[in-house]
C-alpha cells in the first residue's frame, strides 16, 4: 500500500509540472483552446488515440471477448478500421478549414461553416455535447471511485472528489497542451502495460488450457466467424461498426486534428496513431 501511495503522489505530481510548464506558453486564448495549432505529428497521434482509450480498453473490451468468444474481435477490427477513415478522410479537411475559417472549437466551426449567423447551430453543438460529456465524464469519475476505493482503500465519494479537483486543476492551468502531454504520457504507460501484462500472463501461467476450458464450458467459439449465415454476418457487421463509427463525431478526438502544427504532418500522426492502436487492442484481446 505504501508503494502504490508513492506512486499515486508521483503522478499527480507530474501532472501539475506539465500544467505549469505548458502555462508559461499560453499567450492568447487560441494558445490556450487549441495549443496555438503547436503539436508535433506524435504528440497529435498518442494524444488522439490515449484520450479515446482508457478504461474500457482494459475492462469493457476484453469482457466482451470473455463473453461472446474470438467472434468479439471483429469490434477491434471496426475500430482500427474507422480511425483509420478518420484520419484519412477528417482529420485534414478540419485542420485546413479550422485554419482558414479561424475556429478554434467544434461549435464555432458549425457556425461559421454553414454561415449561422443566429448563432443557434453554435449553442445547439455546445449544449449536445455538454450534455452527452457530462456523461461521458461521470462515467469515468464513477470508474476513478470504484479504483480509489479498492486498490487505495479511500472512501468511494471522497475518491471522485479529489480526482475532479486534481482533473479541473490542471485542465484550467494548462488547457489544450497540457491535456496532450498528459494523454502522451498516459498512452505509453497505457501499451506499456496492456502489452507487458498478457505475455507475463501467458508465459507464466497456463492460460491457453484455461481459456480452451471457459470457452468450452460457455459454448464460445474460437473462430471470429462461428458458421457462415445471415445472423452471424450480421453480427460481425454490428461489432465491427458498432463501437467504430462513433470516432467520426467525437470532439474530444477530432480537436487533436486541428491542433497539429503542419496538416502535412497528419500522415505520419495517421500511421503512429494506428500502431499504437493495433498494439493496445492487440493486447487488450490477448
């Protein structure tokens, strides 16, 4: 416990040294908001890719292999797959047209895309994604809480309070640079661990019987395509867009396309961010 407590200090430590680093560099709101379009191709791609993954990739996805067999695999398939087509057909048409247009958000590029000058294109996009953030955030503070509590022993609520504290500190100090140095080092830790873990457990344990054994046992097939008929092609096509096609809309992905330094940079980003991606679900099906 002592240990873990070390540790645990140790990154919050570091998170405050990258939000005062970061701080001293912020000139203007757009420094502020989109890293003065700064980033680097590698920060841009870890960054992308880590703020999408976190804590499903270790819980959600691989109970979802554990539950429907190898056929589960075809969602890491869609997601590679529709990040892919992010990158390829989004992420250099937002960053040229960002630019040129002057936006620095989502909501302002809708509005000054389709030349709402009401301005209800730009609140109704704000209010979409507070609200449907404002879930996806709680979800991950409740996930925090439930950590807190079992690898810490600290109490459940106090738990999400000091890490919405921690979170709010340094979002505000920092803003957009400090978000994508904290996903870059969280992305490395992240494959770091996802990659190390599964082969420690399959070098020192018998995993292939066990796992032979539990699938048998539940009636899962190996095969990521059981039998060939309608209703498995059916479900291989929703596993593999079902979780994917969401990549086209999230903002918290699409603004790490606008804050790259030069848009000819983005292929480079485009082939980093997938092998980190084919790596980390590559470990997490494992």
């Amino acid at each position: 416990m002592y240990t873990e407590n070390i540790t645990f200090l140790a990154y919050i430590r570091l998170l405050f040294l990258l939000s005062m680093g970061t701080v001293k560099r912020q000139r203007s709101s757009v420094d502020y908001v989109m890293g003065g379009r700064s980033l680097n191709f590698w920060l841009t791609a870890l960054s992308a890719h880590a703020s999408d993954m976190s804590s499903w990739l270790f819980l959600a996805y691989p109970a979802l292999i554990y539950t429907k067999g190898l056929e589960g695999i075809w969602t890491a398939f869609g997601l590679v797959l529709c990040m892919f087509l992010n990158w390829q057909w989004v992420a250099p048409k937002i960053r040229a047209v960002t630019e040129k247009l002057q936006c620095v958000t989502l909501s302002s590029y809708f509005q000054e895309r389709f030349e709402d000058h009401s301005g209800s294109l730009r609140l109704f996009s704000a209010c979409a994604s507070f609200l449907f953030y404002s879930i996806y955030i709680a979800a991950g503070f409740v996930g925090l809480g439930l950590l807190s509590e079992s690898l810490f022993g600290i109490d459940y609520t106090v738990g999400i309070t000091v890490g919405a504290v921690i979170v709010t500190l340094y979002v505000f100090l920092g803003g957009y640079t400090t978000v994508a140095w904290i996903d870059l080092f969280q992305g490395m830790f992240l494959l770091a661990v996802i990659l190390v873990m599964p082969t420690l457990l399959w070098w020192k344990l018998d995993v292939v019987d066990t796992v032979l054994t539990a699938f048998a046992k539940r009636g899962l097939s190996l095969s990521p395509l059981p039998h060939l008929s309608f209703t498995s092609l059916w479900a291989a096509f929703a596993l593999t867009f079902g979780w994917g096609l969401g990549y086209f809309g999230q903002p918290h992905i699409v603004t790490k396309f606008m804050g790259i330094a030069d848009a000819r940079d983005l292929k480079k980003s485009q082939y980093l961010g997938i092998s980190w991606q084919m790596l980390a679900l590559g470990g997490a099906s494992a």
